[in-house]
C-alpha cells in the first residue's frame, strides 16, 4: 500500500547520546608505569612472591587437621614492609564469624526444626595458631583480625628481600553436609567413610600491589581469593588406604603406589581414552577393609597461587594424557562408587575437552595436570584442581537435569584454572573478571562439547528476564562482591552475556578472539584489574568500547528498543501519466467516512442531480486526466534533469522512514530484518554509534528496489532485548503460554521411567 510520496527529505536529529558514548579516563584509574594505558604491564610492574613448604597431617578418627608450614616471602615491590598480612580463611566458621552475624533472618525463615538445629548448630571452627617464630626459633609478634592476621617484623622488609618464618597451626574440618563451606568432608554413613575435599587449609599470604597496596579485605563467603603466586612442596599424611589428589605433581610415586597402579598411571600419558588407576572394586574393598597405618604423599608445584587436594579410601581414580602446547597434560578424575556411571564415562573427557577449548581461547594450559573431584553439592576451584557436583541415584539412573548439570560444573570448574588460576584477577574484589569471563568462555566450551547444548547463561536473550527487573533489586556488574544484588545472574550471567554480544555482534568473532586472547596472554601469571581488560581489548581490537563498558558494566540499564513508527514513501516522478494515476489509486483505496458511504444512497437526487446547470468547470473536471499542457511541462522538466537524475526518479525506488526508541536506556546495535513482497529477505546491521546524535529517538531512511511487507528488530536474539513485543512492523506479539492446573508431578527421573516401564 501506498502511503504518501515525496521528492526531497530532510531528517535532522539533535540529542543528548553523547552522555552514553563519554569515554571512561574518568572512571579508571590512571595509566602509569605498572599498568599502561594499552592495558597491559607497563614497563616497572612488579608482583610478590610467596613460597611454602608444608607438612600436613589428616586425623580421620577426629576429622582434625595438623599443618606446620614454612613461608619464604619476596619483596618485589619497590615499597619498604613493616609488616605482612596472612589470609586465615577456616576462621569464617568461627562462631563469632562476621558472615554469621551479617546475615539477615526473619522468623518466617524458621520453618520447621530442622532450621532451628541449623541455627543452634555448634562447630568449633576456624584456625587455632599455635606459634609462628622465624627460622632460628624465636616467636614473632602477630595479631589476628578476624579472617586476617598481622605478623609485625622486627625490622622492614626491604624492596627485593626475602624473609622466611614458620606456623604450626591445626584446625576441625568441617562437616560440608551441616555447616556447608567450599571445602571440607562428606561422611557416608553406609560404609562408614568420609571423602576430604580441602581448600583454604592454611595460612596463606595477601597480595601486596600497585593497586590496593595489601589486599586485607575480610573474607564475609561470597568475595573469593586473592593470593600470589609462588613455589609449593607439601607433605600430606593420610591414613594408608587413602587416594589422594592435589595440585601439583606426586613426587613419590614410587612408594606409595603399588605395582598395577604404577603401570596404569604410565599407560595413561600416553591414552587418548580414560585409563582407570583404581577401579570401582578395588575401591569398595579399600571401603570395607579400614587401615591402620599412615602414607605421606609429596607434591610440588610451581609457579600457583594456592594449593587444595582431596583424601578418601572410596576413591575410583581414572587418567588421561592430552597433548597441549606441545606438552602432555595428564587429565584425571578421582570419585566414589556414589558418582558412577556418570563420573567413569564423562568426567575426565570433560577435563580433556576443556583444556583444550580453553587454551585455543585464552592461553596453551601450563600445568602438568588437571583434575576433576567428585563431591556433593558443590562446585570450587582451585589450581589443577575443583571440586564438583553432579551424582546420579542409588540405581545409578540420572535425570537430564543432573547429567547437564555435572557436564557445566565440570567444564566450569576446569575453566577457573584458567580465570582466576593463571590470570589471577582480584576474587575479592571483582566476581565478575573470573566468574563472568570463565562464565562465558564456559559456554563457548559447552556448544563446542554438544551440538546445541542447553546452556544456563550466556545467549543473549536468556538475560533478558533479569535485565528487566525491578532496578531496586540490580546492581551494575562493576560492583565489589559482598555488595553484589542477585549474584549468580551479576557476577556470572551479565558479564558472560555481554562479552558475548561483543563476540557475535558488536565486534565480530575474529576481532573479538583476537582482542580477547591478546588480555589472556598479557596477564597469564600475574594480576589484572577491571581496567586492564577494558583497556586491552579496545587495544587489541581498534574497537572504542567505552559506551559499551559504561552501559553494561557501570549502569543496571536494560536493551529495550522499539520500532516505534515506519513511515514508506516513493520519489514523485513528475510525469503526469504515473503520478495521476497513483493519485486516482491512493484516492480509491483510502478508508470512506461513513457519513460519504451512506449519502450516496440519501437522498435519492441531490440538487446538483435535479438541476445539470449548478454543475461548474470544476465539477465536470476529471483531476486524473492526463492533458496536453500536463505532457509538454512534464517535457520540460526533463530538460532541466541529467540522465542520471532521470534515471532515478523512474527507478521505482522505495523509501522507509524507522523510528526507534531507547526505552531501557542502554545503547544497542539495531539488526534489522527485513522481508519483501517477493518472500526475500535481507538484515541490515546498524552499529550502536547511531544513538549518539540521539538520546532517545533515533531514525533511519532505507531505500529499497523492493516493497517491505514486514520489519523486524533484533530477529537473531543477540541483543539481550527485554520486550519484544515492540520490535516488529507490522505488530508482532510474542505468545505467553500458561498452564491452568498443576501437573502431579512422579518423584522419577525418565531412566527410571524406562526401566519401570520395561518390568526392571
């Protein structure tokens, strides 16, 4: 249908968009001589050095850990120490803890008794120091705040020394069934066993930095690590039926592990499949046949920023070598019978693929092994090592939902080694620049594991119910982690969402991996802040991102555009023989008053009609007729015309006038489809750039060869767009679906299902 035509066309457009596109020098911190304004190190970066050397003892009797431990600390920085700062983080389960006594509770929340008993629980938790003395044996002074600690010197520790001194410490491991915790033990009562998963075990040091000076900040559960890097050596005793896995290499294999064991362990380097070093028989009867003697395990590693393991007699333990940068990484999983068969047949090809999407995406994997550990209900990380959920029934059936959710804690777990492990950000700070970036290069793993693998987070369009809530209730992604609104979706499914839109549409994949892979490499072993990404990335890319940080990662704004009008037009051709007769068309074709539709029938004669000689020179004149005057001006306008200029005013061209309006206030690229009468269809990517001349409403003229029978905006759902009800022309409403009574829902997972239904 025809609209209105025209000749000429002038759209001006003033606003205030410029606010969203102000660039963010104001909002990051300087550049300077340890963090360039490319975003990379600058040319007198430094960091700390911590080395430990430590001998641990597990009590499976008492569920007690013993530790003394040697600390070598290097000064790198260009700052005299007068004192150093310690992480004792077992002290959040104090019972004096600030995150017991920050927690908001209300008597609703008291539902039955068993939330009184959680309440009423008693742990007698956290770090008990015994001493801590130099390396000749004389005490230190010290003082501990709550989950920190304070060791003063009794002389500064000067720009590039070192210090070494000792801590014998203990504490009770906690129960992760009753009192939760990232690590822990998980007691089985049918055979009577426990499974150790620890972490945060020992007093470890803060980071010192160009940034935050010392990084103190308390540990309230929720902001995660920050830590050095250094050298670990560590003596584990456990009881002699135990496996143990940990970070780093076992340096005593020989003597602790028995013959089949070694030889399954070697065959392993050099599988492309899963080796079993003990099998689920033998370690039911490790299970049953309790020992009574003690094995010491040795590890080392190197250049990492922490060290976690897990210790049971029911672990089944499997290998695998994979070959990444040249080097072989031994990939391995270790479990109880509790997790099989999904822990035999996934969990370490899930450690194999990881390693190598993750390292095609961020950095080659540079550590001598990778290791998945089964427990229940949780999901840590750790360098080389995470500890995962994901465990089927007792008749070893699983639903869907369990199996999908063992492959993401897994592959998300593995990721951390990457983020925060080797690019070792400020957990304590900045949940985002681990959780989100490995959030996201999780998904990229997941597609790359499954064909349309049902990921949580992030496609845009699975943000979309989050960004368009109540703001009361968000956050900005730039905000520090104890202070974070809705974490799961802040920390981890926002900024994964976002870095996706830069990948698939804003910047492109081959820019965006790129420019990514660039801020991987840049800070591997070594402390980035938000900045540096930022920065980095608009180095890598030639990308101004600055309106894009600011609205994602400053702003709790939501995408929410609409195409508020589409006006079509068609070039006035001024050739009388087209123009009248579009005129007669357009003129028959419009919407009738009804008052004219009825009055052609009454009165039966008008005046005119009874009396011919009212009728004037207008009246008898037909308006859509072509005359000889009309031809010879029509000529004559040609003349003034060149070729070209005639050529397109008879080119049938077609013209849209888009209206668009930022209703959620972030700025967005606009994708728009476009399908014609003949059934094609075209897209047309508009960059975000176009919303600086306007604050609100921006337009857009398009000019076609073809009629448009509809219009669609962000027809891919890759703008994380909150309502899309208003993105079509002509309207399209998106149908809601309801269900009106509530399904009985069968305590049974569809494996279970089949089985009944085959008589099993």
């Amino acid at each position: 249908m025809k609209y209105s035509t025209f000749f000429l066309f002038i759209i001006p457009f003033i606003g205030l968009g410029q606010s969203k596109f102000a660039q963010l020098d104001q909002e990051l911190p300087t550049p300077n001589e340890y963090r360039n304004a490319a975003g990379a190190p600058g040319h007198n970066y430094y960091q700390q050095k911590a080395d430990y050397k430590i001998n641990i003892e597990i009590i499976d009797e008492t569920q007690m850990l013993k530790g003394f431990e040697t600390i070598t600390y290097t000064n790198n920085s260009p700052d005299q120490l007068n004192y150093l700062w310690l992480q004792l983080d077992q002290n959040i389960y104090n019972q004096d803890a600030d995150s017991k006594l920050i927690d908001i509770e209300k008597m609703e929340n008291f539902k039955n008794i068993g939330d009184v008993k959680k309440k009423l629980f008693y742990y007698d938790g956290g770090f008990k120091i015994d001493e801590i003395t130099n390396t000749s044996g004389q005490k230190m002074s010290y003082f501990i705040n709550k989950t920190m600690m304070r060791i003063d010197l009794s002389k500064p520790l000067k720009a590039h020394e070192s210090i070494s001194f000792n801590i014998k410490w203990w504490y009770n491991i906690n129960d992760r069934m009753a009192v939760g915790g990232r690590s822990g033990y998980e007691y089985f009562e049918k055979d009577k066993n426990y499974l150790y998963t620890i972490a945060q075990w020992f007093p470890r040091m803060c980071v010192y930095n160009d940034v935050t000076g010392w990084q103190h900040k308390q540990f309230l559960g929720r902001g995660e690590f920050t830590l050095p890097f250094g050298d670990y050596e560590v003596n584990i005793t456990v009881p002699s039926d135990h496996i143990v896995g940990a970070t780093g290499t076992l340096q005593n294999a020989e003597q602790i592990l028995n013959e089949k064991q070694k030889n399954r362990l070697k065959l392993a380097y050099r599988s492309n499949t899963p080796i079993i070093i003990v099998n689920q028989d033998e370690a039911i009867k490790a299970e049953n046949h309790r020992a009574t003697t003690k094995k010491t395990w040795t590890f080392k590693a190197m250049n990492v920023r922490d060290f976690a393991f897990a210790s049971s007699r029911k672990f089944i333990w499997d290998a695998q070598g994979v070959v990444i940068g040249g080097k072989t990484i031994l990939a391995m999983s270790y479990y109880p019978k509790e997790g099989n068969p999904l822990w035999e047949k996934y969990s370490t090809k899930l450690v194999v693929h990881t390693l190598k999407t993750y390292s095609k995406y961020t950095v080659d994997y540079p550590y001598p092994v990778a290791i998945s550990v089964h427990a229940k209900w949780i999901g840590m990380e750790y360098p080389m090592i995470c500890f995962n959920g994901g465990r089927p029934e007792e008749d070893g059936t699983y639903s869907e939902d369990t199996k999908y959710g063992m492959w993401g804690v897994i592959i998300h777990e593995v990721g951390h080694n990457f983020f925060p492990m080797i690019i070792n950000s400020d957990e304590r700070q900045w949940s985002w620049m681990d959780e989100g970036l490995n959030t996201f290069v999780q998904y990229l793993t997941e597609q790359e594991w499954e064909r349309g693998y049902p990921s949580r987070r992030g496609p845009a369009y699975l943000i979309a119910d989050y960004m368009r809530g109540d703001k009361s209730g968000l956050s900005p992604i730039m905000t520090n982690s104890e202070s974070i609104l809705q974490f799961g979706n802040n920390a981890y499914g926002k900024p994964a969402t976002a870095l996706n839109i830069l990948r698939e549409t804003v910047m492109g994949r081959e820019l965006f991996d790129y420019a990514f892979k660039t801020y991987c490499e840049r800070w591997k072993f070594k402390h980035p802040t938000p900045a540096d990404f930022f920065r980095s990335m608009e180095d890598a890319s030639a990308v101004d991102l600055d309106w894009f940080w600011r609205g994602w990662f400053f702003t709790t704004d939501n995408v929410d555009i609409s195409l508020e009008k589409v006006r079509y037009f068609q070039l006035n051709t001024n050739n009388p023989e087209i123009e009248k007769a579009v005129k007669k068309e357009m003129n028959e074709s419009k919407d009738q008053f009804i008052g004219d539709t009825r009055n052609k029938l009454t009165p039966e004669k008008t005046a005119n009609e009874k009396d011919s000689s009212l009728d004037d020179f207008y009246k008898k004149r037909n308006i859509y007729e072509v005359d000889a005057l009309d031809r010879i001006e029509y000529e004559e306008f040609k003349k003034n015309l060149k070729p070209e200029e005639l050529n397109l005013l008879n080119s049938d061209k077609h013209f849209y006038e888009l209206s668009f309006k930022n209703i959620g206030g972030l700025v967005s690229p606009l994708i728009i489809h476009l399908t014609f009468m003949d059934s094609t269809t075209q897209v047309i990517r508009i960059p975000a750039e176009i919303w600086v001349q306007g604050h609100e409403i921006v337009s857009k003229v398009l000019i076609l060869d073809k009629e448009l029978i509809a219009i669609r905006l962000d027809p891919f759902l890759e703008t994380a767009d909150t309502d899309l009800n208003n993105n079509s022309w002509p309207v399209q409403l998106e149908p809601t679906r309801f269900q009106l009574f509530q399904q009985k829902q069968l305590n049974e997972n569809p494996m279970q299902r089949q089985l009944r239904m085959e008589g099993k």
